[in-house]
C-alpha cells in the first residue's frame, strides 16, 4: 500500500470514514451472530453469544472506531467526553445500517423472518422494562467509561462479560437488549415492533445517566481529567 | 464541572460519601441482578449472575471504594489493613442499604415477594451451612487480600469468577451466600428468615480468617510489608 | 541440554522444524479435544472446547509457531505480512498430519469412526454454508491480526474465546469448522465427504478476506506498519 | 506482626513451611470444591468448577509455593527445573494430606462417602485410559511450563481454564483426573480403587513429558534459558 493511501486512510477524514464502516461491521456481525444464536441455542448460550461477539469486535476494531456498536454507548460516552459530536453521528448512522444488513443477511441464511427480536415477558409492564433495559444500559456503559482508560488490556473481555451478564439476568424478563439498534435491525426486517419504543427509551437513559454519572460522581480520579 | 466541586468530591470527606454511595450502588446492582436471575435460570446461569454482576461493578466502581460489595470482604480487608475503620463503618452501611434497595425494586419489577432467599439444603444442618460458608469466604476474601495488589488487571475478572465458583460447587448446598449483605435484602423484603444467622456467622468468621491468614502467614513478600 | 542443540534448534532451520512441529502438536490436540468432546458433550460443551483448547495451545505453543493450527489462520497472516512463505508451508504441512493423527488418536480410544465430522443442518444450502463459514473464519482472523500485536496478554484467550463465540452463534448451522484442516481429520479417518468443500472455500475466502481488510484498511495505525 | 516472625517465615525454612502449608490447603480447597460439585453439578459446571477453584487457589496462593495443587504438575516443573528437589517433596506431602483432608470434610458435610472418585467409561479400557489422562496432563503442564514466565497476568486464569479444558473433553471418559492427589482423597475416603493405577500412571507419564518437553524441545527462547 503507498503511504498515500494509508495517509489519506489516516487522516481525520478517513479514520471518520473507516470508523464509521467499523461500527456498521461491528453491529452487523453483533446482531447476525446473537440474534442467529437464538435459533438453536438455549438462553446461556445466547447470552454468551450476544456478549463475547462484543468482545470479538471490540478486541478486532476497537482501534478504529472504539467499537461502540450502540447508540446508547455513543451517546454515553459523548456525555463523559470521549468522543467528539461529528464521529457520533457517523458512528450511530454505521449503527443502524449495520444492524439492518446484519439482521436482513440472517433472515437470507435461515429464510425465516422470525429473527430473535426484543420483548418483553407477560409479567412485565412496558414501564419495569424500561426500568430493566434503563438499569442494564446503565451498568453497561458505567463499565466502558471506566475500564477503556484504566484497564485497556482487559477492556473488551470486560465489556463483552457485562453484556453476557445483562443477558443472564434480564434476558426473559425485558429481552434484554441494551442497545437501540440491536433492537431496532430484527424490527425492521421482521416488521415486529410490538413494545419496540422501550429499546430506545430504556437504553438511552440508561447510557445518558451512566456517562453523567461518571463523569460528574464516579470519574476515576487517577486518571485523565474531564470536565 | 468546576474544579472546585471535583475538589469537594476529591477531599477525604468527599470520598468517604462517593464510596458509600458506590457501595450502596454496587451491592443494590449485585442483590437486582444475582437475585433477579433466579426467577428464571438454572443453576449454572445463578452462578455465572453473582459472579460476573461483581466483575462488572468492580470494574466500574473499584476505583472509589475497592467495591467491597460484602461487609465480610470489608471485614476482611480492615484486619488485612487495607481499609480504615471509618470507611469500613460506611461501606458497610452502604452495602446493607443497596441490598435492601436492590430486592425491593426487584419486588417491583417481579411483583413477587419470592427473591431468591439463601437457604440451607434439607442434607445440610445449620452447622455445615456455617462450615461451608465459612469456607466459601475465606477462599473468597484470600482471593481478595493477594490479587488487588499482586495483578490489579485481573482482579475484576477473578473476584467475579472466585463468586461464581463457590456458587457452582455449594449453591444446592449451602445457597452460597458469602455475604451477610446479600442474605439480608432478599430476607427483609420477602421476611424469609430461616437460618439467616447462618449468612452472619459463617461469611464473617470466613472473612476475618482469611484477612488475619494473608496478613500474618500467607502474606505476599514481594508486595507491600503491612503489620 | 549444550548450548550446541540449543544452537541448532534456534537457528533458522530449528525454528522451522520446531514450528512445523508445534503446529502438529497442536492442531492434533485440537482435533483430539474438540472432536472429543462432541461424543458425550452438549452444543455449549462442545463450543467451549473448541475455544478453550486453542487457548490452552496457543498459551503453550505460540512463542513456537505462533499457534495458527489452521490454513486459513496461516493465510490470513501471510497476507496481512505477519508470517512468511517458507513458514507457512510447513506450517500447512504441520496441521494437516496433525489433524489426521489427532483424529485418529480419538478413533482408536473411542473405538468408533463417528468423529464429530462438520456439516450442515437441513436448512442451510451449501452457498449459505460457506457465506456462514467465511464470515465465522473472518472475524476469527479479524481477532488474530490485531490482538496478537496489540494485546499479546490476552491474545491466547480471546483468540480461543471468538472461536467458541463462532461455535455458539453456527455450530447447528453450519458445524462451525472455521478451519480446513479441523474438517479434513475426521473426513479422512471416518470417509465422510458430504459438503466437505464448503469448509476449505469458507474459511480460506474468510481468512484472506480478514488479512487483507486488516493490512489495507482496519489497519492499526498504532502500531507497526507493513505494507 | 513483630518483623522477626516476618523474618523467621521468609527465611528458606519458613518458606518451606509456608510452600507445605499452601499446597495442603490449595489441594484440600480443590478436591472439597471440585468433587462436591458433583454432588447436584451437571458435567459442564464440574468442569468449571474443576478449572475455576484452581484459579482461585493460584490466584491467592502462587505467591507461596507456585500453588501446584497435582503432583504430576511438580514433577514436570522439578524436570524443567523451576522446582527444587526439597521443595518437591514438602509440596507433594502437603497435597496428598490436603486431598484426604479436603476429601474427609466433604464427607463430613455431604453425609456420604461417595465423593465424585476418578473412573473409566464402560467404553474405555484402563491402557485408553491411561493415553488419556497422560495427554490431558501433559497439554496441562505444557500450559504451565509456559505461561508462569511468559503470561504472569494470565497464568492463573490459563491454567485454570485449562483444567476445565481437559474436564470438557474427557471428564465422560476418564474421569479427567490429570492429578494423582485428587483421584487419591476420594478414593481413600470412599475406599474406591477400581482402576486406581490410571490416575497416577498417567498423570506421572504426562507431566514428566511435558516437563522435558518444554525444556529441550518448545522452550521459551525469549525466556530465562535453563539447561
Ligand atoms: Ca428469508
Ligand atoms: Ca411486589
Ligand atoms: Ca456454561
Ligand atoms: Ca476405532
């Protein structure tokens, strides 16, 4: 490759552009790989599934975009002052279309529409899901403000095992999901949007309040200093 | 943020309240989410719940207060001299809050008084309850005493897995509490009292053996010399 | 030991046969435990085994050879310049006699020829198979390219830990092989061929695919630059 | 702690003392743990529990003695010279002793002498078997020659899953003791020794293997050079 190229790759036009493509990768194969564990795996192995394919990409592309591979993340760590207003907006735009082509390459490999979509259990009210999907998100994203800085090497173990935990607690109750576009790419192709606001609202207060609360309460004071 | 209320926060009084607050968050996250995963996990999901839900909150809050999440880890830490009793008295506070917080939104989200309560196996006498708890929170707290300062990058990781191991050998035995904290949320909320002091006796003896063991006997020599 | 066999088996040459030799080793213990494990364990079991021996291998064998026990890992790194023509041939070499004697170990214990042989579910078309098993070998080789220089402490088990997320999300789909020679061992020593082809075009595709999007555009800009 | 209690433990004989002492608790924690798993346990979390209780004792008590727990694992570290010959001896002493210790309370707690002892399938006749359990400890110790030097963060970790690693793939078949300790407590307790033999036979075979395997052949040329 001439340097040309990779200068230009490297330059702050392309590491928007490769960081928008990351996020789409990464949410692409987050949702083709969790929601495509449901269809044989027992509800353990989708909660593995959903967290370790997280820690995949973080481990593969982290370099490139952060790996948020959620809105709710972005929007976390826009509020803590981790990443910049425009790289957000590219980054949630890779989200959503990610996970629309992950979802959409699913339903092509299985040919069925019933792609493992968020709901929530009979007994729990639209109101205790977004309580759950709120809290889940909120642990979620007070994890990454914290270990990206002050433990990188374990960082997307770290990560990939909070979202398996979500799972291994709420996954019968809310779905839980955490993530907007997670969410949103089985809604779509399946046209399923049963209770589907309740992954917006949940995930998004959640990640809000966590990326607030830790830049504000909880930062971590030996580190770099925000604010 | 000015600097002047970072200072406020960052001042000795400041951090005595961010740590009790941390522990009141991190055990009332701990009880929500552990307990929570009963209501539809098998045993290895419970177990895999409790351990990783504290990797998680040690992630993320170790920073403020060590997140003890466990009066016998703060037990144990106090004889071990790696906390001070003023501390000590709060995070205790803390913890004992955020368990009885924790079960009483999980009573909300599953309107249900039955959260996951520890009890004794109908093989187990009470005294065994006690030896085994006992055991469970040495190995626990010994785990604690050595890794914090020996591999700060893995101690997350293996606190959370040293939980989900005692879970997965004694959580039909015993209910693998290791905590008088977690016990008691569940119990208060549900009035569930049968045998709670085995959940006392056993953790706190457990804890206060192995603090005083790594501190006179086990003792680390290539770290730090306290006594 | 002299320092004159030392000599010997650190020079070029020594190296080349030490490598050769590790990826035997290696890829026979692979086929030996993954294999293994099919014939009493669950599909959780077996994902976890395939993931974790590698770790185990990799832990043990990657100062060697680096540990790829797999043509595709072999190709991926040829082309994203991690690893030279001479090496990869005999690492080739290596997996295949590895994989046909690991398998025929296992034929010999377990006095049967059914060996865990991959392929594919009766809802997945072979052109599925093989899109499934490009992308599975593609984010496997994704991980390898980036971890190995920029995190080699947690290389050995994240790099286990994306191929037991690869098992998780397809093993009843597309058998999650990932690897051609992990196919070809049991195909041999059992004579069953059925769709074998869909596990060298998946893989080989995946991992010069993960090579080159790794060299030429994921790139980690952080680190040492190639091309 | 007067300085001189201090200084009478780390002296050569008090480490001694100290190295005995963690052996024999680590071996009694390990077969309590492990072999009560099984009590109520399913296979995978036996595994788990096998292979996360080491982590835990490695993780509290490596600093001690190496926390070596098997001693097929101190035989292959005194053949690849990173155990004396003194040390050997007091630490396979504590570990028979824990075993039976650890063995003799379980029984205690459990009301019962069937205590999770080492077997072979009926399909697996005691020369298979004994194949088995060498391969299974020498990948094991072939971990640990490695990974002590070259991966401190990870070795616990590693080696824990490891263990886990080898119950997965064989615990139907042989039992996947790899440790002549814990197939010993059970089997004195219990007074069961069918086909006893194995389970030193081949863990003695396996790590002596790996031992001078890693020494002569696989060693670590960016590591300490011994020989
Ligand atoms: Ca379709
Ligand atoms: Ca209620
Ligand atoms: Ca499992
Ligand atoms: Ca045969």
């Amino acid at each position: 490759m001439s340097s040309g190229i990779r200068g230009q790759l490297t330059s702050k036009y392309g590491e928007l552009v490769r960081g928008g493509l990351a996020e789409l990768l990464g949410t692409g194969i987050l949702v083709l790989f969790g929601c495509g564990s449901c269809t044989f795996g027992n509800k353990e192995m989708i909660a593995l599934t959903f967290g370790l394919v997280i820690m995949c990409m973080a481990t593969s592309l982290g370099h490139v975009s952060g790996c948020h591979l959620n809105p709710a993340v972005t929007l976390g760590l826009l509020l803590n002052g981790q990443v910049e207003w425009l790289n957000a907006i590219v980054y949630v735009i890779g989200q959503f279309v990610g996970a629309v082509v992950g979802a959409g390459i699913l339903a092509a490999i299985l040919d069925t529409d019933h792609l493992c979509p968020t709901g929530l259990n009979a007994m729990i009210t639209p109101f205790a899901g977004i309580v759950i999907e709120t809290i889940l998100t909120f642990v979620l994203i007070l994890v990454i403000c914290n270990v990206c800085e002050s433990n990188p090497t374990m960082a997307p173990l770290a990560i990939g095992l909070t979202v398996a935990t979500g799972h291994l607690f709420a996954i019968e109750l809310s779905g839980s999901s955490m993530n907007p576009a997670r969410s949103f790419g089985p809604a779509l192709i399946g046209n399923i949007w049963k209770d589907h606001y309740v992954y917006w609202v949940g995930p998004l207060i959640g990640g809000a309040l966590a990326g607030l609360t830790h830049r504000f309460f909880f930062f971590n004071s030996k580190l770099s200093k925000r604010g």
